[in-house]
C-alpha cells in the first residue's frame, strides 16, 4: 500500500500547484462586458467610455495644436 498512498501525495501536490498558478494568473476583476451586466450599468460603462475618448481627443488636440484630425 506504499505506492498507493505515495500516488495520492503527489496528486494532492498536483492540485495544490495547479491552484496556486491558477489563483495568482486568473484576473481577479470581472471583465466589464455588456453580457454580465444590468442595462443601467451597461448604460453607466457606454457613457463613462464616451467620456473617456472625447477627454482623450482633446488632450491629443491641446498635446499636437498644429496638426489636423
């Protein structure tokens, strides 16, 4: 029975690294996507990214005055 519980450590030692590579890869924030969202969230996400490239183009427009779009 020696081999069999030697078998059985090195399982439990297989999941446990398994987990720990798996715990420290995997993002710990949920993706902001439209299918895992309420529509006011999804709502709030399209307006606040809206914000953030209109922001964006102007500080590209004040960063480069000379150039055209």
């Amino acid at each position: 029975m020696p081999a069999k519980n030697r078998t059985n450590i090195y399982i439990l030692l297989l999941a446990i690294l398994v987990a720990a590579i798996a715990g420290y890869y995997l993002p710990t924030k949920r993706p902001e996507t439209g299918a895992t969202m309420t529509p006011k969230e999804y709502i709030e996400l399209v307006e606040k990214k809206k914000a953030q490239r209109i922001k964006y183009a102007e500080e590209e427009r004040a960063a480069n005055p000379g150039q055209r779009d």
